[in-house]
C-alpha cells in the first residue's frame, strides 16, 4: 500500500467540515501556497555568483538544507559545513541574504510564479463563507511580496487578518513563534482554526501552537514524516471545490481570472 492510498484510508472523513468549520485558515507560503522552492535554490546560486563565491546548492544539497528554517541561517548552515574553523559575520551573511532576496524577486516576476493547485478556490470559497485568512512563514516579509504580488495580485494582503513572517519572531519553524503570533493577531483559539502546511518543520510549529494541520505535500519535503497531521494529500483541489453558499458570481469571476489554480 502506497503513502497515497494510506492517507486516503485514514483521513477523517468529514475533513472537508474541519476545514468549512474552522474559524481561520492559516497558511503556510513556500511549497504551500507555490512551488517556490526551487526558485529560492536559484535565487541563492545568482547570489553566490555575483558575490564571487565558488559555492553551488545543488537539488540534494538544498533539499539538506531546507532542514534549517531560514535564509540566513541556511546561509550560516552551510559555510559551517564546509569551513569549520570560519565564523562569517553577520554583516556578511546579511549582504549575502540581500543578494539573494533581490535575485528571488526578479526570479520570480520573470517566471510568474502561480499558486498551486486548489489553493485559488480554496481561498476564494473560504473568503465567501465569511472565515478569516491568515499567513504563518518562516520566509521574510519581502519574499511574501514578491511571491503574493505576482501569484495573486497587488492588493494581496487586504485578504489576509494576519500576516506573521519569519523576521517578526524571535524563533522559526519549528518552534511555533509564528503561529503563537497569529493567533494572538486573529484573536482565535488554536483549536478553532487549521493550519496548512507542507513540512514537518511546519506541522511541529503548528501543533505545538496546538493548531490541527493539513498537510499540502510539496516538491522537496514529500519525504517527510508529517504524523499527526490531520491528512496529507498532494494538492488541494478537492477541498477547494467545497462549495460556499452566496458566492458573488462577479467576486468568483474576478478570482477565476486572476488567480488561475495551475501551474501551467
């Protein structure tokens, strides 16, 4: 029996009535909301390049480090990894960082960069039912823009009650600062409210913020021990076809052109 068929099997079977239920819908941003990944990885390799570093973050490699939450400290994670005995400053993984956060925009625009599958419904179903929207990253506030901008559009934030970033906490993933941010900004009970992920780190956060998860299973973290999810599915089509009574047929049309599901 397969990790699919597994998790079909032991899925509550009234998910769908978690996620309709549910208070707030609290979102993570890469791998969840888009495959951005990967484009990150890019963005680190451009940085390097134009810093004049003979460093390269290969998929394996990257994949290693995506076990560190955070850019600068991935940044520190791997310069330890290959010279022990040199510390770099913070003024210089900060520099580096900021390399990198400007070529992932570029990246990013260039590519225009879509939400995945499921995720444009679900939004805009669970806007319709009246639930709040919320965002729980360990990425920086600028890479959400980017990201957010391009995939939904320039006004993205008006749909979103709260927005936690990594830099707005003292730790990340997986300690659950971010999480414990947005409830207090949601004013909401942990078990109210369901989070949705795409890696362990994420589900560790979240329940020890004590939020039930679903996990988005993503690219580079499908390998991932995510027990104590609520369910883990590959993408998220079916549950944002879960219908919203009193849908504006204008509003749903606005969203339907705007934010096309597929990465295609």
């Amino acid at each position: 029996m397969n990790v699919e068929t597994l998790s079909v099997l032991l899925r509550p079977r009234r998910l769908e009535d978690r996620i309709v239920q549910a208070a707030a819908l609290v979102f993570d941003v890469d791998g969840t909301l888009a495959e951005t990944e990967g484009i990150h990885r890019r963005a680190f390799n451009a940085a390097f390049i134009e810093a004049g570093l003979d460093w390269y973050w290969d998929y394996r490699t990257y994949k290693k480090l995506l076990r560190t939450t955070g850019g600068k400290e991935r940044i520190r994670a791997f310069a330890r990894s290959r010279f022990p005995r040199v510390c770099l400053s913070d003024s210089v993984v900060i520099a580096l960082h900021q390399r990198k956060t400007r070529h992932y925009g570029r990246l990013i625009a260039q590519h225009t960069c879509r939400l995945r599958p499921g995720i444009a419904s679900l939004i805009r179903n669970a806007r319709a039912r009246g639930q709040a929207l919320a965002i729980a990253t360990t990425t920086t506030s600028s890479n959400i823009d980017d990201l957010l901008s391009v995939a939904l559009d320039q006004n993205w934030r008006s749909l979103f009650t709260a927005v936690v970033a990594g830099d707005d906490v003292e730790r990340k993933k997986p300690a659950p600062d971010v999480y414990l941010e947005v409830l207090a900004r949601l004013k909401q009970r942990a078990s109210d409210c369901l989070a949705i992920e795409d890696s362990a780190n994420g589900l560790k956060a979240a329940i020890a913020a004590g939020i039930p998860t679903l996990i988005n299973r993503s690219e580079y973290f499908r390998d991932d021990d995510f027990s104590g999810a609520l369910a883990v599915v590959d993408d998220l089509t079916e549950f944002g076809l879960i219908p919203a009574a009193g849908v504006n047929h204008l509003e749903e049309m606005r969203f339907e052109k705007v934010w096309p599901d597929r990465n295609d």
